[in-house]
C-alpha cells in the first residue's frame, strides 16, 4: 500500500475509451494533480457480440486518439493510468488489441512505462469443474447453467473486483489494462491503494465510471472524485457542467436493481443513509456511505454463437396496408415460409423477425399502445440461420415478398414498400446469444484473473 494519504484525487476521462473526451477539459482537469487517471473500458450494453466476437466495441481510430492523450497525460505527471474492462468486454483478443495500442503510441511519442495486463478469460474446462462441484449459481431471472451452456460458449469472462488493480499497482505497474471488471472497481481499487476506506472508494467508483453521466448537462466529459477518510467530493472539469445534488443522486440509479444497495465483489455498497450537498455550483459532497464484507463472488459472462443474422430495412406510408398491418405480415410470413420451403429450407431452419417501427418495434408483445396511429411504419426484417448461406438465401425470398403480398383495398398493384439502400439485403455475420450470466463463489479474489507485467519503451 501507498504512503498513508489524506485524500485520492481521481480523472475518469470520459464514459468508455473511445467515446471521446474535450482535450481543453482534460487539461484543466491535470492541473488539479489527479492521483490516478483512467476510464471504464466496456459493459455488456452493447449485447454479447463484443464478448463472443473478441472485436473491439470502439474503433482503433477513436481508442488510439483517448490512450494517446491519457498516456501521455499520465506519464507526463508521473500517475497511473488504469482501464477496466477493455475493448468492450475485457476479452482477451480486446485486451491484446488494447496494449498493442499502448506499445505503438509509447514508440511513436518516445513514453517508457512499466504495463500490467489483468487478464479475465477464464477456461470453459475451469468452469465445467466449478460448475460440477456446485459452485456456480444463476443471477435473477436467468436459468440455472447447464454443461451445454458452458460448452457451447465461445468465450467466458470473470467480472474482477478491486483486488487486482491494487495487486498491480503494488506490483509498480503505471499502466494497467484489465479484462472484464466491475464499472467501478478499478476506481475502488486506486482509492483504497492510496489508503482510503473501501465505502467512499467503491462509491467514488460509482460516480467515475461514466464519466459526467453525473453532471449537467451529460456528457462525454472528464470528472474528478475526491476520495476522503468518509466522503467524496465530485465536480466535472469542464467549466460548462456541473454536478448538483440530484444529478449526483440519480446516478445511483445506474444499472441496479436497487438505488441504495449495490452488490459488488466480495461486499456490499449500501447508500440508503447517503447524503447529497452542494459544495458549490458545481462540485457536490456524498457522505454516508457504508460497506459491508460478504462471501467472495465472481460474475461469469459467456457468449455462444447461435449463427449467422441478415437483415433488410424498408419502410411503408401506404394507409391502407397501415390499417391492416398485423394480418399483411402473418400473410407475408405464410408466403416465406411456402417459397423457402420449396428449396430445401424449412422454417424450423432459420429465425424470421419483423421489427415494425411506428407501432411496437422498440417494446415488441410488450408495447402497451396497441392502435397504430402512425402515418408510416419502417420494417426490419431479420433472418438468422446455422449459416452465413442459408441467412442470406431466405432473406432474399422475404425482401421481395414483403413489399408484394396483396391485401384488402390495394390500390398499389406494384411494390409498396421503399428501400433505402441498395443492395438492400445486408449481412451481418455471426450473433451470438449470453450464455453466461452466473456467479462462481471463490476463495481468493486474485486467483482467476492473472497479472503480466510488461516494460514497455
């Protein structure tokens, strides 16, 4: 552990590398002498693709442009420089993509640093064994796992606490990048390495781990926490923002099932007693903040490819299909199924959605408006098959028969639908589905997350 200090200042740059951050803000917020400078690196927002693909959530273009500004930042001003779930899922092809970037913009700017890589894949025959000895249960709502689940994952993360990163910075490492990692352990893990409590440490995490998601007006934006002995203190660089009492407040609503209670590795954060002043315009103080310990758990996250997915977008004003748009699509869906059928691909093959927006496209069954009262509807057709070939060939017969199926009162005898692109049809590859969303109880935090030390010049 550090020299005992009385107070941890930390930079989040922005909500996710490569979202983009105001240099001039990220300047200001250096002359505030921030003890750690880092930002979230991913979530499971963006679906399992990231996870089950290992392709980066972010462009290189767009990673390369934050790192390099962070990095040297960080060097410059002799602090770490800590990431957390890096590439969008903190898998291991993303997180070798994420260093490589680091070695080329060390080369390219002349930077010297001591690297950590935290890595989080875990091996599907490891989970089999926990999984056997009963080790593993399922988060609310998802069914138990089953060996065909593990088996069928493309790859399988472990969610780390806070333990690792301060392991690596014990370890002198000045840049860590790290696999899949709770939003705000790294933060946590930063904090209490320099001597603060683990209460405001994992709340200060919190409030970091989407930048000034806390602020206003949101933003992709820099923040600074400041981590005390029983309270955190928050404020958002750029002169333009600001953080109020209930901005700071409804943050803690983000992604939990409860405002107040939050289950992380190894404890729990519990805010229900928090309170929320206003320093000044800007800048709030949250005090009140307890942790409690609890039996040690690591979250798994696996994804399976389920096949291939294509898709064609058009979309209709026709007022009349309009009025009848439910039986026109079972019709359209009849006529599918009878043409594709007739090659040699059966409906039992492949997956055929109809995402209709203007009536219940973003909320499906679950749209409580059942009138349609739109003037136009747009259509996303889905297809997903076993294969690339096979996805491509029905939603070839399903982009011809969707603008073509007659119906009561038709007045257009041609095409009614418009596509707006050409070649309409468009793959999109391999999807995949969460295989994993289970906890494994542990006995030590560090053991399925190891450190490799690296110097890079």
């Amino acid at each position: 552990m550090a020299e005992q200090a009385t107070e941890c200042r930390m930079l989040s740059t922005t909500s996710c590398l490569g979202y983009g951050f105001p240099e001039a803000s990220f300047k200001l917020a250096l002359e505030r002498k921030p003890h750690i400078i880092g930002v979230d690196g991913g979530s499971t927002d963006p679906g399992p693709h990231f996870l089950g693909s290992g392709e980066v959530l972010n462009s290189l273009q767009s990673m390369r442009r934050d790192l390099r500004l962070m990095l040297m930042g960080a060097i410059a001003n002799g602090v770490p420089m800590v990431i957390g779930s890096v590439g969008g899922s903190g898998a291991e092809p993303q997180l070798q993509a994420t260093a490589q970037l680091a070695r080329e913009i060390a080369r390219e700017e002349g930077l010297s640093f001591r690297m950590a890589m935290i890595h989080s894949d875990q091996p599907t025959s490891t989970v089999q064994s926990w999984h056997d000895a009963g080790r593993i249960s399922p988060l609310r709502s998802v069914p138990a796992l089953t060996t065909r689940d593990i088996s069928q994952s493309s790859r399988i993360v472990g969610m780390m606490g806070s333990e690792p990163f301060q392991r690596a910075l014990e370890g002198g490492a000045q840049v860590i990048l790290a696999g899949r990692a709770s939003d705000a352990a790294s933060w946590a893990g930063c904090a209490m390495h320099h001597g603060m409590p683990a209460a405001p440490s994992w709340y200060a995490g919190k409030m970091l781990e989407c930048g000034t998601a806390t602020a206003l007006p949101k933003g992709h934006d820099c923040l600074i926490a400041t981590v005390r002995s029983d309270h955190v203190e928050v404020e958002p660089a750029n002169p333009a923002r600001r953080c109020t009492p209930f901005s700071v407040a409804i943050h803690a609503l983000h992604e939990n099932a409860s405002p107040t209670i939050h289950l992380e590795p190894g404890g729990i954060l519990d805010a229900t007693d928090c309170s929320f002043t206003a320093l000044t315009e800007r800048s709030v103080k949250v005090a009140g903040m307890r942790w409690s310990t609890r039996p040690y758990d690591v979250k798994l996250e696996g994804a399976a490819l389920v096949g291939y997915r294509a898709i064609t977008i058009c979309g209709t004003r026709d007022p009349v299909l309009i009025s009848q748009i439910d039986s026109y699509m079972h019709s359209v869906r009849e006529d599918i199924y009878g043409r594709t059928t007739a090659f040699g691909v059966p409906p039992d093959q492949y997956q055929l959605v109809f995402h209709i927006y203007g009536k219940d496209g973003v909320m499906g069954a679950g749209e409580p408006v059942k009138q349609t009262l739109s003037h136009e509807l747009g259509i996303v057709v889905e297809v997903v098959a076993a294969t690339a070939e096979t996805a491509s060939a029905v939603l070839s017969v399903a982009r011809v028969v969707v603008p073509k199926v007659d119906f009561i009162g038709r007045l257009c005898k041609s095409g009614n639908m418009a596509f707006p692109f050409s070649p309409s049809d468009i793959p999109v590859g391999p999807t995949y589905r969460f295989s994993l969303f289970h906890v494994v109880k542990v006995d030590d935090p560090y053991s399925l997350f190891p450190i490799e030390y690296e110097e890079v010049r």
